[in-house]
C-alpha cells in the first residue's frame, strides 16, 4: 500500500507552517525531536521524541480529517526508530483513559501496561503556546525497541 504522505523531523524552516495547524507545544522543551507528516507542502500530523530515561512519545496529534487513516501510526513508528538508533532499549507513552482510539493504535502497536500506577494530572501547565487547562488520568505504557541501528531511519 502506498501512502499518500512521508514523515521528516521537524526542519527549522518548517516550524511556522506546522505551529500555524497544529502547535509544537513541546518546541524548545528539553532534549527531544518533532516528526512531522506531510502530505505535499501540508503538516498533517505530529509526534515528539522526549530524549528522558526511558524516552517518551508525546504530543501526537494528527489533524481530524486525516485520522483513522494510519498517520498516527506511522509517526509513532518514527519516533519508535529515532529512539533504536539511539540506542534505547524502550519506548514509554502516557495515554488517557479516556482515549480509546489511541489505546487501541499503541496497542496494536506493541505497547502494554508499564507497570506503574496511573498519573493524574489537574491543573495549569505552561506550554509554548500558552497556558493549558488539565484534568485527566493517564496510564503509562511502554514497548521494547528492536536492534534498529544509526542509518536505519
């Protein structure tokens, strides 16, 4: 099956277009890497590589009419391959309990129940485009990485 789009790390040319549909909330938040789906010249999706110990995949967002369609998918296995060629051994990601759609995509993509108790979060956080509302228990999974090697992706 070909796929109508291609996923590319966010280039610094590319930020303004992206942030202008779908924000980069964590843009200059720590050590980590956006992946971004195009299809021609349009961002259609997201996903960030949190460089932590165990690195994470966060702020996945594709845009609603491209859903259901695999791009979150193929972001979540991009960030899966940044993360091998990095060397590191698993993949963590914290998902709502509430999401069911994307608990069905990370399971279907190989992640199970890390073993830690759930996280919730009520509040106010800062992110770049401002400040974010938050009321929401997130359980925490994870996946082991395959031997994928620099060059690979």
């Amino acid at each position: 099956m070909t796929i109508p789009w291609q996923i590319r790390s966010l280039a610094d040319e590319d930020v303004e277009p992206v942030a202008a549909v779908l924000g980069l909330a964590r843009l200059g938040q720590g050590d980590g890497r956006y992946v971004v789906a195009w299809e021609g010249d349009d961002p259609i999706g997201h996903a960030y590589l949190a460089l932590t110990d165990p690195p994470q995949l966060q702020d996945v967002e594709v845009l609603p009419a491209y859903r259901r369609r695999g791009v979150a998918s193929a972001l979540a296995e991009a960030v899966e391959r940044h993360a091998a060629v990095r060397g590191f051994e698993r993949l963590r990601v914290e998902v709502s309990v509430d999401n069911a759609a994307a608990q069905a995509m990370y399971r279907k993509r190989g992640y199970r129940d890390a073993g830690l108790p759930a996280k919730r979060i009520r509040g106010t956080i800062m992110i770049r485009s401002g400040p974010l509302e938050l009321d929401d228990t997130l359980v925490i999974w994870e996946k082991p990485l395959g031997q994928e090697r620099e060059g690979s992706g």
